[in-house]
C-alpha cells in the first residue's frame, strides 16, 4: 500500500511571501527587461528619429 501521510521534512510555510520574493523570479525579470527595452526603443525613435 501507498503511504499517503505527509511527511516530516516538509518544509514549514508559515513565512509569507512578498513582492520582493515575486520580483526576485526569473521569467519575471525577463519580461520586465523585454518591456523596459521595448520602451527606451520607442522613446529614442520618439527623440532622435522624429
């Protein structure tokens, strides 16, 4: 039989996840940075090119 009891070395989740927990990951960060590109590009079109 499978024993379906939870085990001990689990980690606690009593400690709260925040923005900064939220900020700190990967895929997060990347898409900000694709976007924060995206945005200076059009800003320097905007100024230089018309």
């Amino acid at each position: 039989m499978l024993d379906t009891k939870q085990s001990d070395t689990a980690p606690p989740q009593d400690e709260p996840r925040g923005c900064l927990f939220a900020l700190s990951q990967p895929p997060l960060m990347i898409f900000l940075a694709v976007i924060g590109s995206l945005l200076l590009m059009a800003a320097l079109h905007d100024l230089l090119l018309l």
